[in-house]
C-alpha cells in the first residue's frame, strides 16, 4: 500500500487504532523515509483540517443567529460555514501547531514545527467526524430554525447538540493527549504539562493583540 494510501487510512484508523497510527506519526531515524511520509499525509491533513474548521464555526454562537438576518439564506450560510471554515480551520492548524510545537519543545521534546501541526490535525478527527454526524441530525431535527434565535430547538434541543460537540472535542483532547505520549515519547504527566503550555502560549496569542 502507498504512504498516501496508508495516511489517508489513518484519518479513520486514528478514530479506533489510535496508538498504531500515533506511532507511526513519530520521527524515525530515517530522514528522508519521514519527508515522505509527510508529503504523503498533505491531503488527508487538508480534508481534516477544513472539516474541523467547518464544524467549529457552525458551533459558534453566530451560527445560531444567521437566520435572524434577512441577508442570510440556505446558500449563503453554507458558504459561510465553507469559508469562515477554511479560515478558522487554518489559523487553528498553523497558530494551534505552533504553540503545540512550542509547548513539545518546552518539555523537551523533538521535532518540527509540521510534526506538531500533523498531530494536532490528527487528533482532531473527531471534530471533523462530528460535522457528519452532528450537522445532519441537526438539520433533521431543527431544520433552519437551527440558525435561528428561539427556535424549535430552544427548549432542550441547542444544549444538547453542544452537549455532543463538547463530548467530540474531548475525544480530540484525549487523542492529542495520547499522541504527544506516543510521538514526543512524554510520560502522562508531561503530555498534560505540554498542553498546560500550549494554553498559555494560546492566551498569550489572544492577549497581545489587545495590548498594542
């Protein structure tokens, strides 16, 4: 089977055989057998990363009021899920592989900048799983009053979608837990320590802006 073959396997693999796919994501001692492999996992790392952003702006608060506009129809927020996606999608990866790569490095672990970025895509397969999942049943259920104020899914029904979503972005948070464990080779106890790190290199991203 080819490396691409094999990554883009591994995007669902990740969901049910998520140590063998972490440790084969791990730096090996070959240099150019892991430049391959990275060029092979390009791909499925985009369709994750776009999925991911998609479902990530449609469980934004302002998802649920677009319809309160008279601007707003079915196509013109399926194009805003699309490109509010792609670029919630892109700074997650870039910005959020950069302070994961920071936060690894930090606890002493090795690797580029694009291992950090790959893992951090990878372990957010759920997030994008949940756009499949969770976006049709939602429209199933609510129709358009899904992005709408007060609508048929005000009682019970808008908490419970976030309920799910919440519940898929831990299963994120456990894989990447597992992934800085498998491919920094960290103990439990440093994984946690690396993401204490990646918040703070988070909230320092957020704050600066503000200061200047």
């Amino acid at each position: 089977m080819s490396l691409e073959r094999t990554w883009w396997r591994n995007a669902w693999r990740v969901l049910r055989h998520p140590v063998q796919v972490f440790s084969a994501l791990a730096p090996g001692d070959e240099e150019g057998v892991d430049e391959d492999a990275a060029a092979a996992r390009q791909e499925p790392v985009l369709l994750i990363v776009i999925l991911a952003g998609i479902a990530g702006v449609l469980a934004t608060p302002t998802a649920g009021t677009l319809l309160d506009s008279s601007d707003f129809d079915a196509l013109l927020i399926a194009v805003w899920a699309f490109v509010g996606g792609l670029f919630y999608g892109f700074a997650v990866y870039m910005l959020g592989g950069l302070a994961l790569w920071l936060g690894a490095r930090g606890m002493g672990g090795e690797g580029e900048w694009r291992l950090a970025r790959h893992l951090l895509a990878y372990s957010a397969v759920p997030v994008a799983l949940s756009l499949l999942i969770v976006l049709p049943v939602r429209l199933a259920a609510f129709g358009g009053d899904s992005f709408r104020t007060g609508g048929s899914d005000a009682d019970g029904g808008e908490t419970a979608i976030d309920a799910v979503n919440l519940g898929f972005a831990a299963w994120s948070l456990v894989l990447l837990l597992l992934g800085l464990r498998l491919v920094y080779g960290f103990t439990w106890g440093r994984s946690v320590a690396t993401l204490g790190i990646v918040a703070l290199v988070v909230a320092a991203m957020i704050a600066l802006p503000s200061s200047l």
